[in-house]
C-alpha cells in the first residue's frame, strides 16, 4: 500500500551501499497522469521538490538527494505523463513505421529506455527504482510489467524489494496476512520479490520471520524488519542491523569496497543533543492551529534543513507550526512571544498573506531572528515598504492592482504570463556583496541556489528601500536574491530555496546562521 515508507527504505538502502564504497543513484516512478508534481496541491501531495534543472518532483526526491548526497535531474523522475506523451508524440511523428501503438511493447519499452538512460548516464554503479502506489492499481500495471521485462532482460542484475505492512492487533500479534496477499498479487504479475521489507510498529518476531519466509518463498535472513524509528537518520542503522545489507551484497555477488561511518557518527551526534529552541514557522499548509506537524509534509525540506543545522550546532529546534490565516486574526505579540525564531517559508496566493506580514512585522520589531524563504523573503519586502518606508497599501502585483507594486512581474516576463514560462525554477547563481551578513555566512561572493517563483523586488523601489535601512545584498542582475537588516540581531530573507540544497552533515548556511541565531537568544534569555 501507499504511504509506508518504500522512499525512506529505498533510500536508506542506498545509504548502506554507499557506505560499503558504491556509487548510487535513483530513480522514482511515479504512476500518476501528471507530467510533474508542479501542479499537486501540498495539502494532498506534500511538498514539492525542485531539482537543480528545474524539474518539480514528488518529496521522495528530497529524501533520495538527502540520503545519498547526489543531486538529480527531471529524467530521474518517470511519470506516466511523461511516458505516454513520449509515446504520443513518437507516433505523430511516424517513428513507429505505421504500426499499432500499445501498452506492450511501446509503453513498457520507453519505460525501461528512460531506467537504463538513467543507470548509463547518471555516473552510478548501482541505481535504485522506487516504483510508487499499490500492487493491483491500475495506474502502475504497465510500470510492474516493465519490471518483470527488466529482471529477465538484465538477468542477475536486478533485485525486488518488496515493502509491505505487517500490521499488530490490540494484544501484539503481528498478523502476516497482508504481506502473504500482497506477494501472492505480486507473484501473479510475474514478480518473485528477493527481499521483503515488512513495515510494524515493533520489531518482527522470528515466529512472524519464518512464517513469511515460508509462505512467500523467500529465505529468513530476506525477510527484513523495518520497525518504526525514533528518527528517519536511524532507519539505515536499524536495516543494517537487521542483516539487510550482507544478504542484498550476497544475492548481488557485491563485495565491500570501503567501510564508512560518516552516517553511524551523524545519529551519534544526533543522539547527544541536549540544548534545545522554540521556533515558530508561520505557513498556510498546516493542519490547523498550533500543531507540532504540518498536513502531508508541506514544508518537508524546511523541517530537514532545520535538523541538519540542529545536529551541526548541537541543538535541536522544537517547531509550532502556526496558521497564518490564524494569525491574521490574532495578537502576534501573544501567539509569538515565546519563540526564539520565526521562519515565513515559501507559497502561492493571497490567502494568509496578511498574517504572515505580522509574524515579520513582529519578529523585526521585536529584533527576534527571522527567515524568510521565497515568499518569506517578498512579504518582508511588502512589511518593510509598509510600516518604514510609509508607502501605504504597498503589495505584490500576484494579489492584483496596488499603489505601490514592491513585488511584481518584470517587464521582460509579463509578455510569457499566459504561456505560463514566468517561473524560474532550478538551479540560478548570485553574487554577494562583501561584507554583508550573506557573505559571512555563505563565506563566498558567488553561489548557486534552487528557485521556484514567479514574481521578483521590483527595481523601482530599491532605492527607498534601501535608504530605509533594508540591504539586498545578494543580486543576480536586476534580481533581488537576498535581503538583510543591518543591526538586527538575524534577519535574512533569500528569494531562493536553500533547504533544497541542504544535507546532513552538511546544513545549508543560511539555516545554519538562522539555528545559532536562535541558540544566542535563547541564551540571552536565560
């Protein structure tokens, strides 16, 4: 079934083969009609997650990028879209020579030309396919037929793991019968999994062990456990332990190549956090007021980023998650004043705007250390252009007509609003102005950032704003990529998405500064 995990495993499989010296890389399928996950709404889908050429993909791309510290490209994510308007677009071509087009050979065949493009291309030498949904979704029978292509065509060289869920019921008997129906499906679309990854509350059981191995035809040591964990970080330890890797190197005919412990000292470091600070992250994708989780890990990268940073410094962030639209109606000065930062993270549309203006308006005001990422960064623009330098009702032009369009499409890109080419997405460099808070924390005058948005600091109200006391001080040109507060203790805005870049053992810088920011107030405060 859906939502077990299979990303989280996938992923943490590849951590593990990683550490025994291999190169790895991934792929995720997703079955869905979409071309892409640009247009899913993050309530329903979560995130979503931008790649450095641009592509907008499913939150399991994060998580891949994170586990194994790559970065990957849109041909790493298969969609039927994609592969059906391939197909599409071969045939009014005349590319299949007047023949009939179907599902099999022509669907499954550009299914298995995009994996292999990928595993020759993509500088690995082993390649993860993460293959979402549902056994028996109609959807994904033409990607589980290309599978069972795939294992025979590159015989020996492909290994099915097969996550599956073992639920428990009220006295702690862990019932197998979910995981026998589900290989039984399997078996009948051609698909003998190697190795079973069975997701349960606590760990399995040698009798709930053996008595999948026997019903599904795989050896003991192939039935792996993957319990729930304290933390996703701990997840490849807990695989490890369980036998999972030496059985997967067997059954591949794989040898260890090195052994790093970079990951094992990562959750050791994690472990010994003490310290902790109180945050607030004001969004609109939450699951109402003040939750400790937002709906369908809409800020997923966010909160990762923030953890990197936490492990890097030695703190861990407690987050509140706040509805703006809460907010607009409340008293900021209640609803805040307990945190030792405020984060605005990025979003679309006019509905919470307002409150998220009072969250910065509070956090400037109050010199509480602030973030503000992407659409954080442009209401800090509005916030500051309103109460500092007195231009009444200023705004962003994404909202309609304003007396003073502070945020706005430039000229260039209003002749592209209705080809919907307004976007800038992926990967697009900055330049640093020496000196200022963003080269002090980035230590660079030039970096590359990932980006999704549409509108941009409208030039003409630079030079106000700047006479006020709000620094840009990082541009791309005539774009606006960060913004700053000279004396205040952080205040930092970036018009790009740097969680997305974030990794562990390596924290993004700007969260960096944002988490020891917070440390310092916490400190002050006690």
């Amino acid at each position: 079934m859906s939502g077990l995990g299979k990303g989280i495993t996938a992923a943490s499989i590849g951590r593990l083969l990683m550490n025994k010296g291999y190169r790895v890389t991934a792929i995720k399928i997703d079955p869905y009609i979409n071309i892409d996950a640009g247009l899913m709404s993050p309530f329903q889908h979560g995130e979503v997650y931008v790649l450095k050429d641009g592509g907008e993909v499913d939150l399991d791309l994060g998580n891949y990028e994170r586990f194994l510290d790559v970065e990957l490209t849109r041909d790493h994510n298969i969609t039927t879209g994609k592969v059906y308007s391939t197909v599409i677009d071969k045939e009014r071509k005349g590319e299949y020579l007047g023949k009939t087009v179907q599902i099999i050979p022509h669907i499954t065949d550009e299914i298995k030309r995009r994996i292999r493009q990928v595993s020759r291309t993509g500088g690995c030498e082993i390649c993860l396919i993460e293959v979402g949904g549902t056994v028996g979704d109609i959807e994904s029978m033409p990607f589980l037929e290309a599978m069972r292509q795939l294992k025979y065509e590159e015989s020996g060289n492909i290994f099915f793991v097969h996550v599956t869920l073992a639920p428990s019921t009220m006295d702690g008997e862990q019932k197998t019968k979910p995981t026998q129906h589900s290989v039984k499906e399997m078996r009948g679309l051609g698909l003998q999994p190697d190795m079973i990854a069975v997701r349960c509350q606590k760990p399995l059981l040698p009798e709930t062990k053996h008595k999948i191995a026997h019903f599904c035809d795989v050896p003991v040591e192939a039935v792996i456990s993957c319990h729930d964990a304290k933390d996703i970080y701990r997840v490849p330890l807990q695989l490890e332990e369980g036998g999972l890797t030496d059985y997967l190197m067997k059954a591949m005919r794989l040898f260890p190549l090195e052994e790093r412990r970079d990951w094992d000292l990562l959750v050791e470091k994690m472990d010994a956090i003490k310290e902790r600070v109180s945050m607030a992250i004001v969004g609109k994708y939450t699951a109402g007021s003040q939750c400790t989780d937002p709906m369908e890990d809409a800020y997923l990268s966010i909160r990762e980023a923030l953890k990197h940073a936490g492990i890097e410094v030695g703190v861990w962030p407690d987050i509140t998650w706040i509805d703006s639209e809460e907010l607009e109606a409340g008293a900021p000065e209640i609803m805040l004043r307990e945190f030792d930062g405020i984060l605005v993270p990025g979003g679309f549309g006019a509905r919470g705007t307002e409150g998220k203006i009072k969250a910065i308006q509070y956090a400037r005001e109050r010199k509480v250390p602030y973030l503000g990422i992407c659409f954080g960064m442009q209401l800090a623009v509005v916030e500051f252009a309103r109460n500092v330098c007195d231009l009444e009702d200023a705004n962003s032009t994404e909202f309609g007509e304003t007396p003073h369009p502070v945020i706005a499409l430039l000229p260039e890109q209003e002749g592209l609003r209705e080809m919907g080419a307004t976007m800038r997405l992926g990967n697009y460099p900055a330049h640093l102005e020496e000196g200022s808070l963003a080269h002090r924390i980035y230590r660079a005058t030039n970096i590359v950032e990932r980006h999704r948005h549409r509108y941009e600091v409208n030039p003409a109200y630079i030079g106000v704003i700047e006479e006020k006391g709000m620094r840009f001080s990082g541009t791309n040109g005539d774009l606006m990529e960060i913004l700053e507060i000279p004396g205040h203790p952080f205040y930092f805005g970036s018009q790009f998405h740097p969680e997305m870049k974030s990794r562990p053992g390596r924290p993004s810088p700007p969260f960096l500064a944002f988490v020891r920011a917070m440390q310092e107030k916490r400190a002050r405060r006690s």
